[in-house]
C-alpha cells in the first residue's frame, strides 16, 4: 500500500517536472515579473509574519518571544484598542462604502451623458487620485489662524467667534480626514465602473423593457448590476483596501501621533513603532493583523458581492 | 480583435426617464462636480496671487492681479538650494522614465504568459497576486527595508524603480485585458508559421493591448511622479522632486504663493497624461472585472 502511494508521488512528480519543463518558455517569461514580485511583495509579508512573534529593534539580532507581541496589542496598549481599532473601522466603514456607492453613482449618471461631458467630468472625478499629494491644498483652506479660508468665511458670517483648530481640534479631526479621504477615494473602481456601464450592451435594456423593467431603479437593480458584476468585484477589492489604509493623509494633516491620538488609525499606530520606536517586533505584529483585517474584509465582501443579483 | 462600442445615446435605451429624476440627478453631479473641482481652484488661484493680496480679510479666491511672481519665486529659491533644482527634476524624470518602461515590459510579459500559456502552477501565481491587490504596500515597509539593505539598495535609484516594476494592479489589469482582448487564434496561426514565442507576444499581443499599456503607463506615472522622501534614499542628490517642493510647503504664509506654485506643477503633468489617455483607460478598465 505504502509501496503504490510512493510510487503515485513519484510518478506525479515526474509528470509535473515533465510539465513544467514543456513550458519553460512561460517560466522565461513570468520570471523577471515574478522575481522582483517575491522579493518586494511576498517576501516582506512573510518576514512580517515572523517577526511579529519576536522582540526585535533592528541592533540585536531578533528573540522569539511566542504570542506576547499580540497579548501586548491587545490587553495592554490602550491606544490601540481604544483609539486606532476604533478610528480605522470608523473611518474604512465611511470611507469604504461610501467611495465605493460614490463611485458606482457618478459613473451611473456620467453615463447618460453625452462623450464629451462624460470625459471632462471623469477627468474631474478623478483627478484629485492622480495629483498625487493635492490633499495638503486643505491645509490651506483649513488654515488654523483667520487666514484660513474656511474660518475666514465662517468669521465673516458670525458663525464662530475666533478660528478654529480644525487639525488639531478633537472634535473635527476624524470627519475633516474622512472627508479628504473620501474626495480621494474616486479612483480605479470609478474607471472600472465606468468601463463596465459602457460594455453593457443595449440589447440587454431593450429586452428589459419589453419584460416589464417600468423605470431606471428596476433597470438599476435587474439589469445594470447584474451585468457589471466582475467589475462590482473588483472595485469593491480597490475600495476597502484604500479605506483600511488611511494613514498618510493623518500624518501629513493632523501630525504624527495627531492630538490626543483622536485621528489615529492603524497604520498610524504601525508608523509610530515601527519609523519613529523602532519595536519592530511589536510593529510586524501591528501590520500582520492589519494585512489580516484587509484580507478577510475582502474575502467577506466578495462573498457577498457574489450574490447580487441573484 | 473584439471592439466595444461606447455609443449608447438615451434614446435607444430601454425604459422611459422621467424630466425630474434628470434634473435632480445632473443637479446632483454638478454639486459633487463643484466641490471636487475647489481645492484645484483655489491652489491655481494661489498660484497666481500677489503676495499682497494674500493679507487680504477676508482671504478671497478671485484674484485681482494675476502674476507670474510665483513660479519666477519658486524657480528662483530653487536655484541656490544645496542641491541644484535640476538635480531633483532630473532624478523624478529619470525615476519615473526608467520604471515607466520596465513596468510595462516586464508585467506585459508576465501577463502574456498568464493569460494565453497554461503551465503548471499558473493559478497559484495569479492568486497571489490577487491577493496582494487586497492590501497597501505600506503595512510591509519594515521587513522591506530589511530586504533593501540585504540586497544593498539603501541610497539608489534602484529603491525607487525595483518595487515598481513589480507593481500588481498593472500587471492584473494587463492579464485580464490580453485573455480578453487577444485572439488565441491569431497567436495560434503565428505559431503555426513558425514563429517564435517571444515573436508572437511582442510583434502580436503587444500592439494589441495598446490601451492596457497606455493605463499602465499612467498607472506607473501616477505612482512614480508623486513619490516624496522615502526611508531608502539618504543622500540629497538622489531625492525626488516632490520631496524638494514639500519642504517649501512648511514656509508659511509667506511662501504660500510659492507653495501653491510648486502644487500646480506637480500635478499637471500626471492630469494631463490622463486627459490624453483616458479612453483607452477606460477601455482596459472594462475588462478589469473580478470573477468569484
């Protein structure tokens, strides 16, 4: 028995090195690609994951310290798990949705538009994603001292008495960043959900007027969807994960820890240890579990993403 | 090769709409269309500011006597910087060529392999890097730059360029748009005639993915252009341009014009790649669609 499964394994590894060397003009040409793709990507999470179980700061060499790294995060460092948790879901659940109907909604009206606005409007849509840093413009407009154009006007009109902090202020920090956030979130979904409307073919709402579609909600919900579903997918995959990964604009805006950690989010927590405390250990278990959070809520959405429709 | 056509004007579409749902809706896109359109308003009219009018209470978005001043300013402070202006546009113009070009090349070939070879292990990899399109880059910077200084990359232009070339969106949207958008079966007669494989991807495939690699141009442009200070790059004369414009943004008020100016240059170059190559974005994003 022992004999004849041995004998299997040998034969499908004969198989597969038979197979694979066919096919070594393919291995030739993903090689390159492939390479520069394990080292930069693949390698450096699989490093995170190891050494988050250890007690690392760079000079002495890395000590495994088992689980205490996630025992730390989550029972003794009140930062974390009363402000950055809090924040990153906060901000990921309205940055994430939100952009992403956002998306789908302006691409559903530019639609109906004739070509030319259609493109004007796109490249409107989408032009705070491609200018990089245009985010520090807000600096500006929200400007703490009565320079600020925002506080300027809200002086002018007698709604406040004297500027407000915005940046600094507890109380309107998270909403300013999820705001920001969200103007930069029109990115590869909206492109993507503007392509998918456009490949839908005609006949597929002429057929539906003809089944009884009565008005564009139905049409909406019983043919558009429906039709653009890989595309719904796949903007979904780019929504969440710029939502979990709100952290630059905080650091760059509001300052690295921002007051009284009330805009800190989890990739900020993961800056803080790991560029400025140097617990590299510490700060691979924070960006392992948040590799993890990304992850999953992907997996999850796509699960249900797969049902619409249907 | 398979078109689509992007003509659908309202009135071949099925159902009837109503005036008032259309008002409502093209109210609603030019509000949203306004409020994207004001933080590039305001920093061109920054841009364009005297800096007397900057005193101005309350500080207004017209500008009375539009000038050039900045720009001049901007260019002026930058020419006795430490390092010479010219050093930083060159490396961001050198970074961003270099990567560009390798990007396309080596994610096209990648691409083809995935999309029209069939070899062992093919869905693992594709997996892979679908996976990886699920989270950011940043959450892997520690353990990257131990990899970095392993490979002795620290302080090279090679830090910016290497992980770029291997960027994933590109190469997933390149795979998706080649399975399809190119015919097997005119690879298939190439073949026939004997020609070889690298023949057949680059005199081909190539020129018809035109589109894919217009977007991953753009893509890989958008990344590049944009980068700033990186924990990589020690010496001045290896640093970008947009590091070099974000040091004037901390000047104050004093240097917002400047400031404003060095804003519009930097994002003019990536917007108006876009507005030139945006059907054909489009175009390779309708086949960016995800299967379950």
């Amino acid at each position: 028995m022992k004999k004849k499964e041995k004998r299997n394994l040998k034969q499908y590894m004969g198989r597969l090195w038979h197979d694979m060397k066919v096919h070594r003009t393919s291995y030739l040409f993903i090689a390159p690609y492939c390479i520069l793709f394990f080292i930069f990507t693949v390698l450096p999470v699989l490093m995170s994951i190891a050494l988050s179980f250890t007690s690392f700061n760079i000079l002495e060499p890395p000590k495994f310290v088992g689980f205490s790294n996630y025992f730390r995060l989550f029972f003794t460092d009140s930062i974390f798990t009363e402000k950055a948790i809090g924040n990153t879901f906060v901000i990921a659940l309205i940055v994430g949705p939100v952009g992403y109907i956002l998306c789908l909604m302006l691409a559903w009206m530019l639609n109906e538009l004739p070509h030319i606005l259609r493109t004007i409007l796109t490249v409107v849509f989408y032009a705070p994603t491609i200018a990089g840093n245009v985010y520090m413009i807000f600096q500006y407009l929200f400007n703490n001292d009565s320079q600020g154009y925002i506080n300027a006007m809200l002086i002018r009109y007698g709604i406040i008495q004297k500027p407000i902090l915005w940046f600094q202020d507890e109380k309107y920090m998270l909403g300013l960043i999820i705001a920001i956030a969200l103007w930069t979130s029109i990115g590869t979904t909206f492109l993507s959900f503007i392509a998918g409307l456009q490949g839908i073919p005609k006949q597929y709402y002429e057929a539906g007027a003809i089944d009884g579609v009565k008005n564009r909600w139905q049409e909406l919900y019983y043919i558009t969807l429906p039709s653009m579903k890989p595309q719904l997918m796949f903007g979904a995959v780019m929504s969440i994960t710029g939502g979990f990964g709100v952290g630059s604009i905080v650091t760059a805006l509001c300052g690295l820890p921002s007051t009284n950690y009330a805009a800190h989010t989890v990739m900020n927590h993961l800056e803080d240890y790991g560029n400025v405390r140097f617990e590299m250990g510490y700060a691979s278990a924070i960006a392992t579990l948040l590799f993890i959070i990304m992850v999953a809520s992907n997996k999850i959405i796509q699960r249900l993403l797969s049902k619409v429709g249907e | 090769m398979k078109k689509l056509k992007f003509s659908l004007s309202r009135t071949e579409r099925g159902v009837k709409r109503s005036y008032a749902v259309d008002f409502v809706m093209y109210g609603l896109l030019l509000v949203l269309g306004i409020i994207m359109v004001i933080p590039f308003v305001f920093a061109i009219s920054n841009a364009l500011k005297p800096l007397s009018e900057f005193f101005y209470f309350p500080p207004r978005i017209r500008v009375e006597n539009p000038t050039l001043e900045n720009f001049k300013d901007l260019f002026r402070l930058m020419s006795d910087s430490w390092v010479p202006f010219s050093r930083y546009i060159f490396n961001t113009v050198f970074i961003t060529v270099v990567g560009t070009a390798g990007h396309i090349i080596l994610s096209s070939m990648c691409a083809y392999a995935l999309a029209k070879h069939n070899f062992p292990g093919k869905n693992w990899i594709f997996g892979l890097i679908v996976t990886s399109l699920m989270f950011r880059g940043e959450v892997t910077t520690i353990p990257s730059f131990m990899v970095f200084s392993k490979l002795h990359l620290i302080n090279s232009y090679s830090s910016y360029i290497l992980p770029a070339l291997s960027s994933t969106l590109g190469l997933y949207l390149m795979k998706q748009f080649m399975e399809q958008m190119v015919p097997n079966e005119i690879l298939e007669s190439a073949r026939m005639d004997g020609a070889g494989e690298f023949y057949v991807f680059w005199k081909m495939a190539m020129p018809m993915v035109k589109p894919a690699w217009l977007t991953l141009m753009m893509l890989s442009v958008q990344n590049l252009w944009n980068l700033g200070s990186t924990t990589y790059i020690r010496s001045e004369e290896l640093k970008t341009l947009n590091y070099a414009l974000q040091q004037i943004l901390t000047g104050g008020i004093a240097r917002s014009g400047t400031a404003a100016a060095a804003m519009v240059l930097m994002m003019i170059v990536p917007i108006i790649i876009f507005i030139f190559s945006q059907s054909n974005i489009v175009e390779t994003m309708s086949t960016s669609g995800m299967k379950d």
